[in-house]
C-alpha cells in the first residue's frame, strides 16, 4: 500500500461522525460471564454447566494461580459438540474457569457500562487464543490462522529483567509455524508472517495517522504487537517506527495531545489480565488510560472501545455463532465510552466482533470495506446518537487495591494461602 507523508491534524480531516479520533483497547483473556455475569440486565449467568452437571459460578480471585486452557484445541473441548460444558480442563480448570469477578472487583467497569455502554453479545473474531485474535483486531481477517504459534522460543534484551517471546516475523525458534485454515476446511502450516492488508496502511493510504501502542522487545508481551506479524510493515522500519509506539508512552502522548485520528493499544503483560496477572492491576491501568482521555481536550470528539481479545478459558453460558471456518470465538466484554452514547447505561445486543469497531472507522473515515467480516458487521450506529450535544465526562476513578501490593511483581514465589485459591494450590513460576 503506498505510504503517504502528510500528517494533517485529526481535527482538519473530513469525517462521517463529529468522531475525529477512535482508540480501540485490546486486554486479555477474560470471557463475558467471568468479567460482566453479574452486571444487572446483561445476558449473564449465576450458574455454569460442567460436563453435564449444573455448577455455580464461584467468585473470581484477583490472582490466578496459573493460566486456563486456551488454545484451538482447549476452544473446542469447551465447546464439547454443542454442549458447551467442558471448560474444567487442564491443571486450574476445575477450580478457577467458573468464576466470576464481582463489581468491587473491577469497580469501573462496571461505572463505564452504566455510564456509557456494554455490548452482551460481542464475540472473539476467532474460535482460539491470541495470535488469530489480534490480527482481526488490525485487519478484520487473520489470513487463516487459527492457533498460536508452535516452537517459539524466548529470548533476552540485555539489560532488560524478563525474557520474552515474539509471534511474527522476528520469532525465533527451531521449526516455527502456525496453523491455518482455507476457506474449505483444509489445514496446513504457514510461517509466523503474513502480507495480507491491515487497517493501518488503508489509514496511510488515505493520508490519516495512526497508532499502535505495545509492549516492546524485552517487555512480557511483545507477543501481542500484532503489526510485527505484518510483514510489509515490519520490514519498513522508518513505516514502522513512525506507527508503532511503546505502549509505556500511552499516558503521556495522550496528555500531550499526541494521539492520531486512529490509536490501537495492546498492554504488557502484567497489567493485561491475562492469568495469572493480577485483574486489579490492569483495571487501574486502563482507569489510567480512560481518564487521561476524558480529562484531555480529546473528549468531545473520541470514541473509546475497551474489549478482551479472547475467553482465556472461562465460563460463557452463549453459544458462539459459526460464521465461518475461523469463528467466532466465545463471548468476552466490549465497553464502548464516548460523549455521543445513546442513553447511559445502554446494553448492546446486536451481535459484533473485533471487526466491529474496524466497520465504524471505515465507515467515519470513507474508507472501504477492507475484508468481508468488516462488511457484515454493524458499524454502532444504534449505539451512538450523533444529534445529541456531546456530553461531559463521568469520570471514575476508584482504584483497586492488588494483592501484595504490586501488580507488576509475582508475590507467590514462596507459596501460601491466598484468598479465593483452595488449600494446597501450587502456583506457577509467573512469565515476567
């Protein structure tokens, strides 16, 4: 795709909606049941079902002890045939996947979707774990891929503390592949990059800036920067460094008034609520992110979506719709805040995926419908009333204490009772 090197401020640019910048958050791993069962007037759930028998819905600890089956194969055993009863799997299955957090627990949220609005029936792009999920996040389609990454091996930054992995074109390791699917089923292996086209460089093309905001070689979840999957972007390096930023700038670019019309965010890891990270540690952080923008001269004309890029494991009482060969995926929570919501407190029911919010800004910035996903989805016109004044920010600012204190540090190295986990848990030794 050409590049293009005027960069006019995203207020001078024509739009659709008095929109001029979307920032589309993507957190981790965390279905709508775990996160939102609870929230009053949702489709939610008290009660899961566990290979045929009914099971309540136990709370959520802030702190997992490990993580939860979540790869193609763990997305089909939870489907079980039809049953959708087989989330107990793997060593922290049985405990842990039919939990829910409550509203104490991640009390913003639950302000957000009150003040603002929660889709119920939004779903993971691909029925699986990250990889896929995060490429439909920039591109609407994910080439076909429907797994992580196989042989990766992690490396070190010197001077950095944590090793850390990388799942695109400068992933390491002896025969690394990824799965993907054609459109008739066949399956075959592919390497970790890909050429197909992304959002991001159809934004170029049309002479808009854009963002994507992530972790960085030697920070635990470099893994999730899904445009260093892109080929054709990862390659240009001037392309690159000028649309991919770390994401410890975030705040800051936001307070300073720096971010583009277009701004994707991916987290490290810690504070990504991916288990075993604490989920009060990445409450506070996207807290941080939401206010900054509602305390900025961004306001007035923002949308924010806030979403999980897949179930991670846990509990969801819906059925996924089989669009075709890649998904969906189980249900997991958007939060979608902006000055031109409809109603406070408005529930979504209309069926979406992370190509969702991609149909809103092609439909904003006159951009055409780059894969068919982006054209068969609704573009959140039944969610945003553009003839309303925009409204003032609802700030919420209630900050959740992390267990130990410190949600960047793993406090279980030497083991002991924490609360929630059954007696006699072992934890892991934490990625970071």
């Amino acid at each position: 795709m050409p590049r293009v090197s005027s960069t006019p401020t995203p207020s001078s640019i024509d739009t659709r909606w008095p929109i001029k910048r979307v920032v589309y958050v993507m957190l981790e791993n965390r279905s709508f049941d775990n996160l939102f069962g609870a929230f009053p007037g949702v489709e939610g759930a008290d009660v899961g079902v566990s290979f045929g028998k009914e099971v309540p819905l136990r709370q959520c600890p802030d702190w997992l002890p490990g993580d939860l089956p979540h790869d193609r194969a763990a997305a089909l055993n939870c489907l079980n045939g039809g049953a959708l009863d087989g989330f107990a799997g793997g060593i922290y299955g049985p405990y842990f996947a039919y939990t829910r957090l409550s509203e104490s627990q991640v009390p913003n949220y639950w302000a957000w979707a009150r003040e603002y609005a929660i889709s119920d029936h939004f779903f993971a792009s691909a029925l699986g774990p990250s990889y896929p999920n995060h490429f439909f996040f920039i591109a609407g389609q994910s080439g076909g891929v429907i797994d992580n990454p196989e042989n990766i091996q992690t490396r070190r930054v010197p001077g950095e503390a944590y090793p850390f992995k990388s799942w695109g074109c400068d992933a390491i390791g002896d025969g690394l592949f990824v799965l993907v699917k054609d459109d008739h089923g066949n399956l075959s292996k592919h390497e970790t990059c890909f050429d197909f086209p992304t959002v991001g460089e159809q934004l170029s093309a049309a002479g808009i800036d854009w963002a994507y905001y992530a972790a960085v070689p030697g920070q635990v979840g470099y893994f999730w920067s899904a445009y260093n999957g892109i080929g054709q972007v990862f390659h240009d390096r001037a392309y690159w460094n000028a649309h991919v930023r770390p994401v410890d700038r975030l705040i800051r670019d936001i307070q300073a008034g720096l971010l583009p019309p277009m701004t994707w965010v991916t987290p490290v890891f810690q504070l990504s609520d991916h288990p075993p990270a604490s989920s009060s540690g990445a409450h506070n952080w996207v807290t941080d992110v939401v206010n900054a923008i509602m305390k900025s001269d961004l306001w007035n004309e923002t949308v924010i979506f806030i979403t999980w890029d897949e179930w991670g494991g846990f509990y969801d009482h819906v059925m996924p719709p089989a669009v075709d060969e890649t998904g969906l995926g189980f249900r997991v929570p958007l939060l979608t805040i902006s000055p031109y919501v409809a109603s406070r407190g408005l529930i979504d029911d209309e069926v979406g995926e992370f190509s969702t919010p991609l149909r809103f800004v092609a439909d904003n910035w006159g951009l055409d419908y780059l894969t068919p996903r982006i054209a068969n989805t609704h573009n959140f016109e039944h969610v945003l009333d553009f003839s309303q004044k925009p409204r003032p920010p609802v700030i919420a600012d209630r900050k959740v204490r992390t267990y130990g204190g410190d949600p960047m540090r793993w406090p279980f190295a030497r083991g002991g009772h924490v609360p929630g986990w059954p007696p006699g848990t072992v934890p892991v030794t934490a990625p970071w």
